[in-house]
C-alpha cells in the first residue's frame, strides 16, 4: 500500500466518495466493485466508511491468503515435533468472519437484503426507519456488536 491518497478511476454512476483509508491494489478493486454492485449503498448515508472498511479487510485477507500461499501448507511442526496448525490460518479465519460480517450489514446476499427490506434496496433518500435500520446495523458491526 502506497503512503499517498489512492487515485481511483470511477465510473460515472459511482459515488465521488475517496476511500477513507489507504488501499492498496486488491482494496481499490473491492472498494470499486461494492459501490458498483450494491445498488443501495448511498455515500450520503455514510455507507463510504463501512466500504472503506470492508475493502481495506478484503486487502488484509488477500495479504494472508497469499502468505499462506507462500508457505505451502497450513501447518508446521514444532520444535517438539507437535504438527500444529499455522497462526495465519486462525488470521485468516477471523479476516473471513468480519468481511461475513461487515457485507451482511451491507446487506450483499439475498438473506440480507431480504432482512433490509424493499425500501433501502431502492435507489434514492431511504424513508426514516430504513435510514434508522441501516445506521443501528453498521453501528453495531462497526463496534463489534454484531
């Protein structure tokens, strides 16, 4: 990841919210992809932190994954010949469940957006309770509620 401010190329139908954070290649890629493929997020609704927070999650896990990928294995055995399984998959493991998560909040499988219902599917300012679902949700995702 690159110290400056990423400059990302939007498509004109994206919101003109940067990433609050520092992403690198993988992050910038999910960060695009959620705010093309979710129809509902809305920046004004300050869905931009929580995808913000998800891309930088889905770099953190690709970095695991691909370090995981360089060791070869899952396992190592112990200077007192126990084989044991590699700390980078319990990393891995906990990466996996607060992207599960921070997605669900985000309302990206047909489950959630069942749960969020019609109103904060469709485009344009969500009526007050759908506003009120949404926030309470990514408040408690966010805080580890969840």
């Amino acid at each position: 990841m690159s110290p400056e401010t990423p400059s990302l190329t939007l498509e004109a139908d994206l919101p003109p919210v940067p990433p609050f954070v520092r992403l690198g290649p993988v992050g910038e890629r999910a960060w695009a992809h959620l705010w093309r493929s979710v129809p509902h997020l809305d920046s004004a609704r300050g869905d931009g932190v929580l995808v913000s927070m998800v891309a930088a999650k889905v770099e953190e896990w690709a970095d695991i994954r691909a370090g995981l990928d360089r060791l070869g294995s899952t396992t190592y055995v112990a200077p007192n010949g126990q084989t044991l399984t590699h700390p980078l998959v319990r990393q891995l493991n906990e990466a996996e469940v607060r992207l599960t998560s921070w997605l669900s909040a985000l309302g990206c499988s047909p489950s959630d957006r069942s749960r969020l219902g019609p109103e904060v599917l469709a485009k344009g300012p969500p009526d007050e309770l759908s506003a009120y679902r949404l926030r309470n949700r990514a408040r408690h995702v966010t805080e580890g509620l969840a």
